[in-house]
C-alpha cells in the first residue's frame, strides 16, 4: 500500500487515466468493428463511409498516446487493403 502522499495521489490518478484510456480504446475498437462488418458484407459504399471515420479515430488514440504509431499504422493499413480488394 502507498505510503506517501504523492504515492496515493499518483494511485488515484492511475485509476482515473486507466477509465480514461480505456473507454478511448473501446471507441477505436468499435469504429474499426463497423468498418470490418461493412468489409464481411462486401458493401463498399459503408466501407468507404467508415474507414473516413476510423482513420482519425486511429490518429487521436496515437496522439494521446493508448496506441503505438505503428499498431495504429498497420491496422489502417490492413483495412485500406481490405477495402480495395472489394474493388
């Protein structure tokens, strides 16, 4: 258990930024589950709307830092190909 008082505040804040962080997760993870439905349907037109909205999506979760540069480049990667494969 946390002793100091900076220890204890820094428990508090750990919990707070884990809610944080997490439900920013959860929001990247649901617009990708949108784009990857519309991909297993085949319907480019719903695709293509939502792979306009995860993109930003993927570059705010790497600019507050809950996904790594590369983690957000590679999926976005992955999904363009998927969506141009629908061709």
């Amino acid at each position: 258990m946390a002793n100091t008082p900076q220890a204890k505040k820094r428990i508090r804040r750990n919990e707070r930024r884990a809610e944080i962080n997490g439900a920013r997760v959860s929001r990247i993870r649901t617009f990708v589950k949108k784009l990857e439905t519309a991909l297993a349907a085949g319907d480019k037109d719903a695709a293509t709307t939502a792979i306009a909205l995860v993109q930003p999506e993927l570059a705010r979760g790497v600019a507050k830092g809950v996904i790594h540069k590369n983690t957000a480049a590679r999926k976005f990667s992955r999904l363009t190909k998927r969506l141009a494969a629908l061709g």
